[in-house]
C-alpha cells in the first residue's frame, strides 16, 4: 500500500509540474539567440541581464505591453543598468499594416530616431497608413525625402525577414515574445516568455535569470 501511494504522488507531482512547463506565458524551455552588433537596444551593452522583445507594430497586445508593462520595465530594470533591452521584428501574416511600419521604424533608425518612432508607432492611436507614417516622421523632424526613399524601396524588408525567421525558430507563432537571459561572445542564453504579461510577470522571469547560472 506505501508502494502505492508513493507512485501516486510521484505521477501528481509529475503531472503539476507538466501543467507549469505549460502555463500560457510562462518561462519556456531554455533557448540560444545570437545577436548583432547594430541591434536596436537600450541600456548598458555589458547588463547582467538581455531581454529581446520580438515585436508587431499592428498587434494591440504588443501596443498593450508598450503602455502599461514597459515604462516600468525601463525604469527598474533598464536605466539602472540591470538590463539590456533590444527589439526585434516579428510582423504578423494577418496583420497588413505591420510589415511598412517595421521599415519605417528602419527608416527612422537610419536617422538615430528608432526608439521614438517605435513608441509612436505602438501607441494607442497610432496610423500604420502610408500618410501616416510619413506624419510621424515629420512630428520626430526626420528629413523627410531621405525617411520616404528608404521606405518606398522596402530597404529593410530582407533584414526583417530574417527576425522573423529567427522568431518562428524560438516557436514564436504570436507577439509579443521575448528572451530572458545572459548574453555571452554574442549569443543570449535563456528562457522564453510569451504574451503581455504584467510587470510583476517580468520582474520575477529577470529576478530568477539574475540568480541563474
């Protein structure tokens, strides 16, 4: 009978700890990104801890992160030099207006205006049309002719391409996503998160990969 209710417990405890691995945005399986110099980051490059956001411009849970989890995010853990956070592209089939708005955030970069374009283009009344667009960088006093011709040729699609492709490797098939971990000789070791989570979601996932090996 002690035999029995031993393999009893050990199969619940085997099945609770399946249905944690599996809980909708909790830290996934860990996984390896490799990262490039010319990333579109804030913070210190040398950070205990790297965080990459996998982004689309037209997703309202992505605009949702931007609002309410992100400004806390930077304030605790970006500007005391704790974290390292980069953006990459992961613009959805299903959404038209993500694609031009990636490469106009690549536009703006061009002009050393990526972060505030990125911000006006995730927030809650923000125009993804082509006039749009073109409204935005004229608001950032980006040279206009210079933001268009990088846009219209479409000068930053193959590089988008590629984050994307990156993403659906991680198992990334929603936005936003991210990476959590330790970035060593260029390649960031860590967990994945998925979904606009609460700050305190965050804070706990960059808590644990502070104190992990």
């Amino acid at each position: 009978m002690l035999n029995s209710h031993r393999t009893a417990a050990a199969l619940l405890a085997s099945a609770l700890a399946a249905l944690a691995i599996a809980a909708p945005g909790a830290a996934d399986h860990g996984v390896q990104l490799r990262l490039d110099e010319d990333e579109q980051a804030l913070g210190r490059p040398d950070a205990p801890l790297t965080m990459v956001e996998f982004t689309d411009y037209q997703c309202p849970y992505c605009r949702r992160f931007q609002l309410e989890t992100f400004p806390r995010l930077k304030r605790v853990w970006v500007d005391t030099g704790k974290l390292r956070f980069i953006v990459r592209d992961l613009p959805l089939e299903i959404h038209s207006s993500a694609q031009p708005a990636a490469v106009a955030a690549h536009c703006a970069a061009e002009q050393g205006k990526f972060w505030p374009m990125h911000a006006a283009l995730l927030a809650a009344d923000a125009d993804l049309s082509p006039e749009g667009l073109r409204r935005q960088a004229r608001a950032l006093g980006l040279d206009l002719q210079r933001f268009e011709s990088c846009r219209v040729a479409g000068k930053y699609i193959a590089a988008i391409g590629r984050n994307a492709m990156q993403a659906r490797e991680l198992g990334f098939d929603g936005t936003p996503a991210f990476v959590i971990g330790k970035a060593q000789n260029g390649v960031l070791r860590g967990q994945t998160v998925e979904g606009a989570l609460p700050y305190e979601n965050f804070d706990a996932a960059l808590r644990q990969a502070l104190t992990s090996h």
